[in-house]
C-alpha cells in the first residue's frame, strides 16, 4: 500500500529545514518537552503545556501507530491531481502526535483502529510519499485520544434516549456517536460510506453500547426519510438529532464552479433542513416530551475563510435556519442550538500546511487546536436535560481564537 502524504509546506525555520532533513533520511523527528513529558509530531518550538521552548528536545518516532480515520478528498492541492480522487488518512502515533497520509488502497484495505508503522519513502520537493506497513509486532500501542480520557464514572446522562448522528463515520461525528452511547444513548450512525459507520458501530458495541448502521446521503430527502423510518423501526424512539454531516471544497470565487459551490450547498445546509424537516412532524407529535436538535455551524460563517465561500456560506445559512427552527418548535419542547466549532483536528484539517497551523495556534488563547472530543462534549450537554432552557443558541467551540 502507497501512501501519498503528510504534506507539509515546511517553513523557512531552523526547525523546519531539520524535520526535512530528517524525512529525507526516512526517519520521523519530532520534538519532547521534558518538563511537562510531552511529545510532539510534528515537532513544535514550545510545549503548549507551559508554553515554554527551554526544555525542548528532538526525539525520534518508531512510526507505529493505529488508523484513526479515512477520508475522501475530491479537490487535491497543486501536484496530486493526479492521484485525485484519494483518500486521506489519519495516523495516532505511538508516541503521541499525529499524521496524515494519502492512500492509494491496494490489496487488503485497512481498518479504522488497525496497528501500522509509517516510513517516509520520498520526497517531491515538500512533500513525502508513505508507505504503510501493517504493524507484526507489539500491539501495545497507545489508546487513541478518545479511550485515553475515558472517566471511570459516567452519570448516563442518555439514558433510554435514542439519538441520529449524521456524518458519524469519522471526524467529529464520530466521537459524538460514542460519546452518546457512553452515556446510554442508543445511536444510529449514519453517512454516505457504509464501511466508516460499521466501524463506529462495533466500536460502540464493544464496550457494550447499543448502535445501528444506516447509509444516508443527507442531500437527498427521500434518503433522510428513510433514516427517520428505519430508526422508528429499529428503536420505536427518537429523541436526539445531529446534523453534522458536511464537506469542504475549496476554489477562490473567480474560480468556483457549479459543482463545487451546490455541492457543498447541498450538503450542508439542504441536508441540515432534510434532516429537519423530516424528523420535525415526529417531534411536533411527541409533545410534551420533545426532543434535542443539534446544528453544526463554524467559526467560518462568521468571519469568512479565503477560498471557502460556498463553506462560509452554508454554514452561515445553518445558523439562520437553526433559529428559525427553534423558534417554530419551541411550544413543542424541542430545543434546537447549533454548535460553532473552530480548529478541529480532524481528517479535514489534517492536511493543513504546518506554517498555517503553527500560526494558527499562535492566535489561540489555549494554546493548542482542537480536538473532537472537545465538540462531543459540548453536542452532550446540548443533548441531556442539562440545555433544556437553551434554543435558538451558537456555541462557539474554538479555545478562545474568535473571542
């Protein structure tokens, strides 16, 4: 299997010329800030922890780790067209950090939550070509993000609810789906890519939640119905709705096409009004007890991002959409609030240039991005009685970047 990635516009630094240095030798370089124990890949120049680049060390990675997601990438950067269209896929290394690679699937694919090692292989000019080796040897690898803050305790604050997460088959959707479980919720999974949301599933059923896979392409409103009818059947119940389903194409105005600026459109915001539109009857009739919608907008509709006006623009028509609903369904006791998150480190913002992400991270109080177990928390307290006085809301999710 060929990997074409983790694609970095190295910056003009000292740092940068080094982590260069070291892929064209094949090995991964990242950095460990020995006062807070905390290692770094890519490397950074100072610890998000205490802020500090005295106790910064370079370290070498094994390249083993495990497969966090896949995703499908339509519009490649300048010199993979050729490749396009690819997958993308997300890396948790061993020793901490995270990379990304492009895939081109030869013989057995591989699977969410499988043990690699990654080996830098080539470089065209900036960019390094991986090849991934399915790990043989110690599967003590280190739990993914999401397992290792699992707490020992958890109030089941869904208990008997029912919940819809669309887009659940990775990124930020999929950790909502097992953060709902975790907390009692029976799930249904859904996307376009049936492999992705199978695997959340067993995922969920291995630690003993309850979850159901149904293929859903959002933008088309019979589809949706379905989703809406096969849940009834599968559980009789619904009480929560997450509409997160969404892409990103980019071209600057000038050079948007029809294509990429309805489907985009189509995704985001008709899909997010299918999906309400559907389910809306079903709640109306539930009365007195309701139910939750949760709405994902970004930190895009309200500032804008070059290249990105059919995203801004849909993501800005989420929030209007999102209050109307609240305000239609209120007298029913359905909340409807949308969630605004900032940067997210998903397989959709993985591939950002590391001098863009470095100076990203620069303007974030917190110092570091996001990550989607940051959202899933929020889409809980969003989805448990603890909301129930809030509609018509936008949470802005972002460490503080948009303040």
């Amino acid at each position: 299997m060929k990997q074409f990635g983790y694609r970095d516009y190295i910056s003009q630094s000292k740092m940068g010329s080094r982590f260069l240095s070291a892929l064209r030798e094949g090995r991964l370089e990242g950095t460990h800030c020995s006062q807070c124990d905390i290692r770094y890949y890519p490397p950074r120049a100072n610890c998000k922890e205490c802020l500090s680049d005295e106790n910064i060390n370079y370290i070498d990675y094994s390249g083993e780790g495990k497969i966090l997601s896949f995703s499908e990438v339509h519009v490649p950067p300048a010199g993979f067209e050729r490749f396009a269209p690819y997958t993308v896929c997300v890396i948790d290394l061993k020793e901490g950090g995270r990379l990304v690679a492009w895939i081109n699937q030869e013989g057995e694919p591989l699977k969410i939550g499988e043990d690699v090692r990654v080996k830098p292989e080539v470089i065209e000019e900036d960019r390094v070509t991986y090849r991934v080796i399915r790990a043989t040897q110690s599967k003590e690898i280190t739990k993914i993000t999401t397992t290792e803050i699992e707490p020992k305790f958890r109030f089941k604050k869904l208990q008997g609810k029912v919940a819809i997460i669309t887009g659940g088959g990775k990124g930020i959707g999929r950790e909502i789906a097992l953060e709902y479980a975790r907390e009692g919720a029976k799930t249904i999974v859904a996307a376009r890519t049936l492999s992705d949301i199978e695997a959340v599933v067993a995922e969920i059923k291995e630690f003993g939640g309850e979850a159901f896979a149904v293929t859903c392409d959002v933008a088309d409103a019979e589809n949706v119905q379905q989703l809406i009818n096969i849940t009834l059947e599968k559980f009789q119940q619904i009480d929560i709705l997450v509409n997160n389903a969404g892409i990103s194409r980019s071209a600057l105005i000038n050079k948007m096409t029809d294509d990429i600026w309805n489907s985009v459109i189509n995704i985001n915001l008709t899909g997010t009004f299918n999906c309400i539109r559907a389910i809306a009857p079903y709640f109306m009739n539930k009365r007195p007890f309701g139910g939750k919608i949760i709405n994902f907008t970004s930190t895009a509709a309200k500032y804008g991002n070059l290249g990105q006006a059919a995203y801004a623009a849909s993501k800005w028509g989420i929030i209007a959409l999102s209050k109307t609903a609240a305000r239609e369904l209120a007298r029913y006791k359905v909340n409807v609030n949308c969630i605004m998150p900032g940067y997210i480190e998903t397989a959709m913002t993985a591939d950002t240039p590391l001098v863009y992400k470095e100076e990203t991270i620069a303007q974030i109080p917190q110092m570091r991005i996001g990550f989607p177990i940051d959202i899933a928390k929020v889409a809980l307290f969003l989805a448990s009685s603890d909301s129930d006085y809030m509609t018509g809301s936008v949470v802005q999710v972002d460490g503080g970047l948009r303040m």
